[in-house]
C-alpha cells in the first residue's frame, strides 16, 4: 500500500500569514493528489485534486504543486476561515490512502 | 446538485453488525462515470478509506478492513451500503459516504455529513 506522509501535523498560525503543508508518497503517484479541509463536526471539503486543481468556490489564496512523490498544500494570506484540519489523499491505486492531517490553528 | 446522506444505528455492541446506508439524490448509483464510497473517522482521528462500490457491482476494500466488511447497491432504490461484522470499541467513528470519479482521479466530492456509531457494551 502506498504510504502518506504530511507534515507538520500541527501549525499555529496568525491571520495572514502564509501557510505550506507538505505530503510524500512513499511511491510516485504521478500528480493523482487531492488536499481536503475539515472543520469541526463537518465532513471533509475537496480543494484541491489533481495535486494543483482548484475546486469551484475555493478561494485562489488556496494552491496545490507537486507530481511524483512531493506535493505542497500553499494557503498564501491565512484568513480567520482557513483554521482547520487539511489532510492530503492519494487517488492512484486503491486502498485509497489519506495523509494523517494538518491541524492549522489560530497563533 | 447531488447529495448523499447516511443513516443506519447510533449505537451497537460489540459482536454486533453495523449496517449504514448512504441515500444518493440528485443523481443516479447506476451510473458508470462513479464510484461510491465509504470513509470513517474515529473522534479527534484521521480519515480512512473503508471501501467503494462500482455502478457494476465490483467492489475495492481496505485490506485491514476487508475480512468484516460488505458494500452494496441497491440501484432500484438509488442508495449504497456499508455492512461490518463484530465490530469493536475500534470500530466508533464518524463514517461518511462520497462520491468518487472512475476515470479521472478518485477524490471524493461530494460527502455526506457523517453519522456517529458508538461500540460499546
């Protein structure tokens, strides 16, 4: 099964500031990525996929970059919105496999 | 605009078998372009793949997952279900059904809003 590494697993963070969460593979999975949100006591909300592909609605604060092995989650102007849970997804093979999550909290 | 909604048992012991269904509207299980797919999450955890179902029938289990666990369709009725044989205090979590994509990436959009199961005795 491939592995998902996301780091750091914990951020805190001011409003504003500029914000980069990573995501290995532990295999290539070429750019067959999605980065999702998760608030409190809600389901996950799909940003990114493609590794770079920004869902409608999804501010352009919010990009993706990466192919391979190494993918990047970038928020660039941190709003009060943006504090939440990310976690990172490989969609190339099944098992479908999730990064361990990102908890981005307020600095 | 198509919309899931899970629904089964809040509460079981443990032994027990959990059934959950995901109720599809705005849109069709027997379509070719989707999987459907179950997802859990245990409180204050991280979120795993349970396994997905195809409009075929084919389906694709986590392998930790596998030897308790059956999803279904009933395409008639238009939702999707989740069976898992003796569960475990390990087994309470929040599960979501989703959609996702057969050709083109497998990310699940949309979700549904997740309903609890609590295991305990």
């Amino acid at each position: 099964d491939i592995v998902m590494t996301q780091s750091p697993s914990f951020v805190s963070a001011s409003v504003g500031d500029r914000v980069t969460i990573t995501c290995r593979a532990s295999q290539d999975i070429s750019t067959w990525l999605a980065w999702y949100q998760q608030k409190p006591g809600k389901a996950p909300r799909l940003l990114i996929s493609e590794a770079s592909t920004l869902q409608s609605g999804v501010p352009s604060r919010f990009s993706g970059s990466g192919s391979g092995t190494d993918f990047t989650l970038t928020i660039s102007s941190l709003q009060s919105e943006d504090f939440a849970t990310y976690y990172c997804q490989q969609a190339h093979t099944f098992p479908l496999i999730f990064g361990g999550g990102t908890e981005v909290d307020i600095q | 605009q198509l919309q899931l909604q899970e629904s089964g048992p809040g509460l079981l012991k443990p032994s027990e078998t959990l059934s959950l269904t995901c109720q599809v509207s705005g849109g069709s299980v027997n379509n070719n372009n989707y999987y459907w797919g179950w997802i859990r999450q245990p409180p204050g955890k991280g979120l795993e793949w349970i396994g997905s179902i195809y409009y075929s029938g084919a389906t694709y289990y986590n392998p930790s997952l596998k030897s308790r666990v059956i999803i279904s369709a009933d395409t008639s009725k238009n939702y999707f279900s989740l069976k898992m044989t003796s569960v475990t205090a390990a087994d309470t979590a929040i599960y979501f059904c989703a959609k996702h994509t057969a050709a083109g990436g497998d990310w699940f959009d949309p979700w549904g809003h997740g309903t609890l199961v609590s295991v305990s005795s």
